[in-house]
C-alpha cells in the first residue's frame, strides 16, 4: 500500500489540539496543494480565507455552535465559492450586468460548492501528510451574514466551510463506515434490503460507542443521525439571505 493510501485510510477528525504554532512553510504548501485541486474550466472559483488570529478564532468559535476546537487550532481555514475575480472579468470584456446575471444560475452554486469540498480535502490530505489534524466545520453557515462582514467577504463571495488546523493532542480513533455496498453500487443504485444493511452496520457501530474512551454512549448509528438531524431544524435559516446577498440565485424561502 502506497503512502497516500494509507493516509487516506487513516484519517480521523481532531479536536483537541496542542498549542503549537504552525509554521508558515507547512501552511503555504497546504494553500499550493488547495490551487492544485481539480475546477471547472480552470475558472478557479475557491478562495480561502487563513484566520490565524486568536481574537477572530475566538469569534469563530462562538459564531459556529460554539465549537472549542476553532479557537484553539493553530489555523483556521475558510473555503469560500468565489465569483467575484469571474465578474470583475466580465466588466472588463463585457458588462456587469452581463456577470451578475451569469452568476445567479444554479449551476454556479453546485460548481462552487463541490470544488469547495475538492479544495478542502486537498488541504486535509496535504495537512495529514505532514502530520497535522484536521476536522471540516460547516457551522460557518449558522450565522453568515455576520461573517461575511467579519471576513470583507465582497459580492459573489459565498463561504462554503471551514477546517480546523493544527498539531493533534488526541487520537480519537476512527469511527466505521457504512458498509461499501450501501454507498457505492455497480451500473445503477441498488437500494435492495438497504435498510437492512444498515441495521447490520447500526450493530457493529453501537459497539463502537458503547468502547469509546471519550463520549461512550448505548446508541447507534441510524438512531445517532436521526437525533441530530430531527433536532437541528431549519439551523441554517440565513442560507437564503446569504445567496441572494452575495449575489447568487435568487432563491425564496420555501414555507
């Protein structure tokens, strides 16, 4: 097995990080390994904000569910779809309204959303290589207005999510995976005795749980999701204001 793969194989969510500063070197090549990732046309459509600073992760932290780990990583990386450079290029060879209405497409939301998520992991991988800890923070979306504020984020700015950086103080184990043949299928979903399978996977899970050094719990897997879920409501409420602030589709709330 070659080293990538077994990174890859390895990995597992940190939260608890040392003090330790990361050092500039490891960081920039973290952002090369970002700008290598795969993107539509070459239009390069992420950018990402570094957040060093220990007032702003402060902030972070209590803006995104007050989650401890965004204060105390080293860096906190903000993945963001960005249209802006694509716009200011439409000015220069055609016109703005020409741009603003090329960005309000669904399309454009879906690109920007799964190059965020290729950039991203890029970073994880790059980080993990290198012997750092990662965990991605979507919460960033909980309170976006404010943080499109905090960041100077301009229109057609959207931040997507976030990642936790820095030199592990845990090792928390990894935590398993649904069976390979309830997420990947051959020629055409099979969803045959899907359910099934996942009650299989909910008995080797529950066991997981109940051997945890950290958070043991008598649970399973469905039955973990279900309770998060059913209880996070509509948490991301200001996702509609946030697309049509910074200037993407134009969507209404659905009653």
């Amino acid at each position: 097995m070659n080293p990538v793969i077994e990174s890859l194989l390895k990995h597992q969510s940190i939260r608890k990080y040392k003090n330790q500063p990361l050092e500039q070197e490891k960081l920039d090549l973290i952002i090369k390994c970002v700008q290598a990732a795969p993107n539509w046309c070459n239009g390069q459509h992420v950018s990402v904000i570094v957040v060093k600073d220990q007032e702003r992760k402060n902030k972070l932290a209590e803006l995104c569910f007050k989650q401890p780990y965004i204060a105390t990583c080293s860096v906190f990386l903000i993945f963001c779809a960005d249209n802006y450079r694509t716009n200011l290029i439409f000015e220069k060879y055609g016109s703005k309204e020409e741009g603003d209405k090329w960005t309000k497409t669904c399309d454009n939301l879906f690109v920007g959303a799964h190059e965020c998520g290729i950039a991203m992991q890029n970073a994880v991988v790059a980080a993990e290589s290198m012997g750092l800890g990662t965990v991605p923070i979507g919460a960033i979306r909980l309170n976006s207005l404010e943080l499109i504020n905090m960041l100077n984020l301009p229109k057609y700015v959207l931040p997507m999510i976030g990642l936790c950086v820095g030199y592990p103080d845990d090792d928390p184990g990894q935590k398993p995976r649904l069976p390979t043949n309830t997420v990947c299928f051959d020629e055409k979903y099979d969803s045959t005795n899907l359910l099934q399978k996942i009650e299989e996977h909910d008995k080797s899970y529950q066991k997981y749980l109940a051997n945890r050094s950290d958070n043991d719990r008598d649970s399973t897997w469905s039955k973990s999701i279900y309770d998060m879920y059913s209880r996070m409501g509509d948490i991301y409420y200001q996702d509609y204001e946030l697309v049509k602030k910074q200037g993407f589709i134009p969507v209404e709330k659905l009653e």
